[in-house]
C-alpha cells in the first residue's frame, strides 16, 4: 500500500535564533497529524534526541565543513550552503518519495519531475536557505518560507535595498535621526545598514556602504522564490501599522502569522544547540518575585572587554539580583581573551548566577524574573514581551536595533543602553527598571499587558488561533 503520510520537510538555518522557531512549527505540525523530516547542516545541527519522532537528513559536505565558522565569515558560509547542499537535498527528495511510494499519482509525466508527485510533501525552509526553493521549483513540490523575525525588519531591509538602488547610500549623518518616510516610527538610524555588523567587515565594501556580496544575498532572501505562503512568528497587533499588508501586497501570497510560536508548541520542547545549565532556575527558585535581572546576548552578539567589564561594575553596583549568561567556547560571548574582573564571583557572591546557557524560556517565565537585559534577537524579545518582562535593550546587528525600537518607544515595555555606556550608565538603568519607581512601574505595567494580549491571540478565537487553523488548512490543501 502506498504510504498515505503528509510529510513536511523542514530546512532550518543553521543558526539557534532560525533552528528554535521552525522546530517549534514543526512540532505543532506534528500534533497536527503530518509527518516531519529534518535537513539540516551539520554546522549547528538540531539534536535528533529531542525530537525522537522526527526524521533527520544531514545535508553536511566537506568543503563546507571545513571552512572557518566565525560570525564574521557567516555570509560566506551560508552562500556556500545554499550552493553545495542543493544536489544532495534534491536527490534525496527524489528518493524519498519514491521510496515511499508518494502515490506516483502522475497522470501527466512532464507534470511531475522524476515521477515525484506534488502532493504529499511540503517543504517549509528558512529563506537563508533558498536552495530549498530552488529544489521545490524544480520538483514541483509546494514551498512555503518561514522568516523567524517582525515584518518591520523584512520592510526595513526592502528600505535599504530601495536606498542603494537609488543612490542615495551613505546616508549623510545629519540624516540618520530623521523618520523613514514608509517605516514610520522608525529612524534612518534604526535601519539594518550591513556597515553596523560586522559581517561587513570580510567582504569589500562598496562606496555606499554596502558589500556587494551582502547585497545579492538581501535581494535572494528578501525575495519569496516561488513560495506559495510566509509564516511568520510575529502579529498585526504588535507590528507597526501596515507593515504587514504593505509587504503582502507586495509579495502577493498570503501570510499566516503564529505568535508567539515558542508558546504554542509544547512546553517540554527542547531547541537549545548548547547544553542548558539547570542550576540556574534552582537559584532562581531561591530569590523574590520580580526581583532578577536576566543578562543574555543570545547565541551570537558579543561583548569587547570595556562593555564587559563596565557591565559587571554596573551589575555589581545597583544592588539588583541578577543572572548573566557569558557564553564560552565555540560561541564565546566575548570578543577576543576577555575576562571578568578579578574575584568578581566572590565580590558578588549569592546575589549573582553566572551560567554559560540558560534554559532562556523556563528563566522568563520565572516569577522571580523582573527584567531581561537583552540584544533585542527577535525570539529573545517575543520571549520575553510574552511573559510580561520588561527589558533592558543593547542591540548590535541585523535586526536588533528595530527590535530595540519596537520595545523602547513604540511599546514602551523597556529602555535603550546607549552604544557606549559605562558602569554608572549600567547602575543606573539597571535601578530605573528593577527598583519601585514611577518609571519602572509603568513599565512592568505595559510589559503585563502584552502578556496578556498574547494569552489573547492564543486562545480560541483569538489571532494566533485562528491563523495557526487556517495554516493548517492551507498546508492540507497542498497534498490534494
Ligand atoms: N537562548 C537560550 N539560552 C541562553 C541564551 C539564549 O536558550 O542562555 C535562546 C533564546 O531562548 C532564544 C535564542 O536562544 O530562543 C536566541 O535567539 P534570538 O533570536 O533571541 O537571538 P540570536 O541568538 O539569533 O541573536
């Protein structure tokens, strides 16, 4: 009998910020009665044991495995994926149906490419990764993109490409304050100019700014392919007005929107590529309500030995409980040999938890947990936001610094770090948010709320509800 199973493909990224959300999807998929596979790098792969009903392909090669993985070399790398990774994943997609006997349902042989059908899988990928694309296409085989991060940031990269289309790249710097025209309220500053991360630095820069290299990669991912729908994990509710229709418009495939996505999969789900230190939420146990200030760069930004000296002093001298995550080896959170000062530990003794990864989501949804000193990464905030914690923002790169906008002054559930700050800056924003204050109050106030809009969206009937049961639908129609 041939295999009646809906099998969804799902190609990650290879970066935890891409990795967590899709696995999320995938598994509310699965309680949804289809059947997952997983291609994946071997760069950064999702561990098979947390997932044991899910099928795994590594897509791994040599070549590519072997090059140099820093940040700074990420583009490079992940344009070599896209290249080397598109035969093998094409090949075993051809296997696999026939292995699986996807009911050769051809009527037409030029319909359906190496008797593959076009039902029974879909592929859902990460746009980083569009050699997936380029497969479905090829195979005639559904693809829908996932895009793990706010509408406001696709548009904001849409701005930038439109900018240096138009010549008008770089921005004079009496320019930068002022209010993007179509992206209102954001400012020119805010946008995501490769110039300001430094992937830019390994590439040569054009005149306006921007890498050549960066651009091609912008115009792939910024594009759909031939995709048939987005799924992003974000909501009208929270994004700034009309930055998703303007985008729907213009891609012209429809949008589902599920949020936040990492509350709507189970809970026990584990995600994390590195091992989380537990001992942390036993600290977390010991401390007051609202009391802890949670300290995390993510999986990638990283701290130069000023910012982590001056944030330890800052930390030390506001008197908050707090507990820092100082990632180590390979994903060291520091730039270059840096270390805490002296005795630092000992200084701070039973009022600080410093651990090397966190189990972030189980940390914010501690009723100890008053504030979340974050880079503002997309999951990072949604994580946060959802549980009604308030946070402290240094955004670096990529999307960070719309994030940081969003929760600053647009939902005002938080305050912004300036760029250079030193450990009175640290103190006193540090008490601004935590300590009983007019200020800090309104704001814990603010963060409750969207709290309790997410609760909302969730629950039958609500935005997040609805759409998840319209994606399904949609994704069903697919097999027929
Ligand atoms: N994270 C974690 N433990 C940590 C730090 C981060 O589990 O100690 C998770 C966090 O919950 C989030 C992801 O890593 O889901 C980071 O993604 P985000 O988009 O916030 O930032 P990125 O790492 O992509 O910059």
């Amino acid at each position: 009998m041939p295999s009646q199973k809906r099998y969804v493909v799902l190609v990650p990224a290879p970066l935890q910020g891409h990795i967590t959300p899709i696995l999320q999807l995938g598994t509310i998929l699965e309680s949804r009665g289809f059947s997952i596979i997983v291609a994946h790098s071997d760069y950064n792969a999702p561990d098979p044991k947390n997932h044991p009903s899910f099928s795994f392909l590594s897509l791994s090669d040599d070549e590519v495995a072997s090059y140099d993985k820093s940040f700074q070399n990420m583009l490079m790398v992940l344009v070599a994926m896209n290249k080397k990774y598109r035969a093998k994943f094409r090949d075993y997609l051809v296997d696999h149906m026939i292995q699986n006997k996807v009911e050769v349902e051809v009527e037409d042989e030029d319909e359906d490419a190496d008797g593959v059908s076009s039902g029974r899988c879909v592929i859902i990928y990460d746009r980083i990764m569009y050699c997936a694309d380029e497969v479905a296409k090829e195979l005639k085989i559904p693809s829908i993109v996932m895009r793990p991060y706010s509408s406001a940031y696709e548009l904001s990269r849409k701005i930038v490409l439109h900018l240096k289309e138009v010549g008008c790249l770089p921005l004079p710097e009496t320019q930068i304050e002022d209010m993007v025209p179509e992206l209102q309220p954001f400012r020119y500053k805010d946008l995501p100019f490769p110039q300001f991360t430094t992937l830019a630095m390994t590439t040569s820069t054009n005149n306006d700014g921007i890498p050549e290299a960066v651009t091609k990669f912008w115009e792939v991912t910024h594009s759909n392919g031939s995709s048939q729908a987005v799924i992003w994990n974000t909501m009208e509710e929270i994004e700034s007005e009309k930055t998703l229709s303007v985008l729907e418009q213009y891609y012209q495939i429809p949008f589902f929107c599920i949020a936040p996505i990492h509350k709507m999969a189970p809970q026990s789900l584990k995600t994390s590529l590195l091992q989380e230190d537990n001992s942390c939420v036993e600290w977390l146990d010991k401390q007051s309500p609202n009391s802890v200030l949670y300290v995390s760069l993510g999986s990638i930004a990283t701290m130069n030995e000023n910012e982590l000296i001056e944030t330890a002093w800052g930390l030390a001298k506001s008197e908050v409980p707090f507990l820092w995550v100082i990632r180590k080896w390979p994903n060291d959170m520091m730039k270059g040999n840096v270390k805490l000062p002296d005795h630092f530990e000992e200084i701070i003794g039973e009022r600080g938890k410093i651990v090397v990864w966190a189990p972030q989501k189980e940390v914010l949804a501690h009723s100890a947990v008053g504030g979340f000193w974050s880079h503002c990464g997309w999951n990072s905030t949604m994580e946060s936001i959802s549980e009604g914690v308030p946070m402290i923002c240094k955004p670096s790169f990529s999307d960070q610094r719309i994030n940081a906008r969003y929760v600053t002054d647009i939902w005002k559930v938080g305050l912004q770090l300036e760029r250079s700050f030193d450990r009175g800056d640290v103190e006193t924003i540090v008490r601004r948010l935590m300590m009983d204050g007019v200020e800090g109050n309104a704001i814990r106030k603010r963060a409750l709320d969207f709290n309790y809009k997410f609760e909302v969206s969730m629950q039958k009937g609500g935005c997040s509800y609805e759409s998840l049961d319209k994606f399904t639908e949609f994704i069903s129609s697919l097999y027929m």
